[in-house]
C-alpha cells in the first residue's frame, strides 16, 4: 500500500524553541494532507487540514500562529509548533488520502522540557 | 460525519476469532464504515471499508447489517500482534481523509 513517512519520529525541544515535523508521500501525489494530535490515553483529534498551495484549515481551537503548515509540493507538508511549551507534547501524525484511504505517518513525540 | 459507539476493550486469545462490534446508527446513506486500528506509539493503520456488502480482505472481514446501523469486524485469527486500539469510522467517501476519531476498542489479544 501507500506509504507516508514522517520525521523526525521523536524529538525532545527546549520550551521556547520551535520545532518542525515532516510529512512526506512517497509513492503517491497528495493534494491534501491532514495532521492530529494525540495525548496519553487519548483518541486521534484532527488539527488541521494542509491544501496543497493554499492556506490550511484549523479545526476549532487551534491556533494557527503556534501551529504552522505548510504544504508547499504535492509530496510534502510540514508542521513546525512554534514557541513551544510542556503542553505542546505530544504525538502528532499526519495522514494523506490515497484513492478511497487515508494512509498514516509513523507519528512523532514531541516533548517539550 | 455519523458517530460511532464501541466497546471501551476486549480481550481475546491468541488464534480465536475476534469480533469487534460498533454502533452507527445515525449513518447516512452515502456514508462508508471504515476500521483503522493503532499499536501503541504507531500511527493508525487502514484495515477495512464497506458500503452496503460485507467485505473480506487479507487482515479482516467486515459485516454490515442490513439496516447499516451497526457493523462487526471480524479478525478470523487474533495474533498477539494484533493487540492494539480499533477505532471504528464512519464518514463520507469523498471526504479526503478527514476522519474523526472516537475512542476506540482496546483489543487484547492474549496467549
């Protein structure tokens, strides 16, 4: 099947700092490109959608200055959480629409110290 | 998209069939169940979809009742690397990935 890689797959950041996270398909286009976020002992919730030369969409609450996407080619969408802070950690992934499924990233674990 | 009710977990032994129910029964009719699941510390996991027919694949079979209300999906012979959550989806075909997540079925599959 269709495979999406992201990276890093784990990283740990100073609080303040920025970190991006790469989403890339591999063997197939993406025009759109979806990223969540999942706590400890939590479901999947979706942060936003990554449209391919345009703007993203943000679910409800989430801010869109601290969250930045960009999806600047058909293969690649990162994510960078800007100014980040303890609350900030997480396991994000992001996914891509292949023909009738969404195809998952690994996931990365962010940790904010 | 409809929501979807699953058993909180469930466990099952190690080469006995698993049969994983979910509730929809506010499912639309252009809407298709879908059935991802998670290992832990793993990005989910495409297993299964279906419209209206019941479906077979090489991981799980999928049964949808008549009415589409409700599915089971069926893991014909649970390995202990089939412990994960499975999260059971129900959403328009069209709609690009977007998923919405409920919490899922804990599956564990013991020896």
């Amino acid at each position: 099947g269709a495979v999406v890689s992201q990276h890093p797959s784990w990283v740990i950041c100073k609080s303040g700092t920025s970190v991006k996270i790469e989403c890339r398909s591999l063997d197939f286009q993406a025009t759109t490109m979806f990223w969540y976020r999942q706590f400890p002992k939590q479901s999947l919730m979706l942060m936003a959608t990554s449209n391919e030369g345009s703007k993203a969409t943000y679910e409800q609450g989430v801010e869109k200055d601290k969250f930045l996407i960009n999806h600047a080619s058909l293969t690649l969408s990162t994510l960078t959480v800007t100014s980040a802070h303890p609350e900030d950690s997480s396991f994000y992934i992001c996914s891509a629409s292949g023909g009738d499924e969404a195809f998952f990233g690994q996931g990365t674990r962010l940790t904010v110290v | 998209d409809a929501k979807t009710t699953q058993p909180t977990s469930m466990d099952c032994a190690e080469g006995r069939a698993a049969n994983l129910p979910c509730n929809h029964s506010t499912i639309s009719g252009n809407e298709y169940v879908y059935w991802y699941r998670q290992i832990h510390s793993q990005g989910p996991q495409y297993i299964i979809h279906g419209l209206k027919n019941n479906e077979t694949n090489e991981m799980a079979s999928l049964i949808i009742t008549e009415d589409r209300k409700s599915s089971t999906l069926i893991l014909p012979h649970a390995t202990l690397r089939d412990t994960a959550v499975y999260y059971c989806i129900v959403r328009v075909g069209n709609s690009w990935g977007k998923l919405q997540f409920g919490a899922g079925t804990q599956v564990v599959v013991t020896p």
